[in-house]
C-alpha cells in the first residue's frame, strides 16, 4: 500500500513539473499498488489546482476516486498533536498520524514535502520522492 500525499497527487495533474512522469512510473512499477490518504487529500488537491490549473479539477476527481480516504479521527488528531518533530506543519501531521494508523499494511509514503519527508523517516516509514534528486 502507498501512502501518496497531495504534493505527489498533484504532480500527476501538472504537466509542467517533472516529477508527474516519475510518480506514474512509480506506481506502474509498484503493480498498481492500493493508494491511501487522508480526508484531508480532497480539500488540499482541490484548492491546489484550483490555484495554478483549474481545467484540471476533473483529473484530481478522477484520481481522488482511486484512493482510500482515512478520516481524520480523534485518534489521527491526538497523534499529529503529539508528533515530536517542531518543524512538521500541522496538516503535514495530519498527513503523518494518518499513515501511522495502517503502518503495518504501508510499502512506502509517497511525498515531495521535505519536511513531511524528514519526520517520516525519522519515525522509520518508508518514503518516496520519485525523480527527486
């Protein structure tokens, strides 16, 4: 299972970066691997092609269709409240607490966020940033 956060989703949308090639061929590697979220997914991808690509709403609905979305539960909340990294922001602990909940089910965490990233591997999850140098 991969974790894919909404700077990854978003780089599937926009074709302007070079990473989105990399992620589809991430995945299509992986065997079509069961992608998993946060609730929190829908409203960040939605207003980020909103801000820079808005005929691509359509696509970000399409993808977010494909992927299971955990909601934030008092659970995910109290863990991202707790995470002892000072520099994660507070949606980035959403993101962080929610892959915690299914760390025994997850292959990798899939993310261009430096600092969601960083406090990941510190807590030994997996993560990816395909065509990331």
């Amino acid at each position: 299972m991969i974790y894919i956060d909404t700077s990854a989703l978003l780089k599937l949308v926009k074709t302007d970066e070079v990473e989105g090639p990399a992620v589809r061929d991430y995945m299509a590697e992986s065997g079509d691997p069961r992608l998993v979220s946060s609730t929190l997914l829908c409203v960040e991808a939605r207003r980020g092609i909103l801000r820079g690509r808005p005929d691509g709403l359509p696509k970000i609905d399409l993808l977010l269709a494909d992927v299971a979305q955990i909601e934030i539960s008092d659970a995910v909340i109290e863990s991202a409240s707790r995470l002892p990294d000072p520099l994660l922001r507070s949606l980035d602990a959403i993101h962080l607490a929610t892959a915690l909940l299914v760390r025994d089910e997850l292959d990798v965490l899939l993310s261009y966020d430096e600092r969601l990233v960083a406090a990941a591997k510190a807590l030994d999850i997996p993560t990816a940033s395909p065509a990331r140098s």
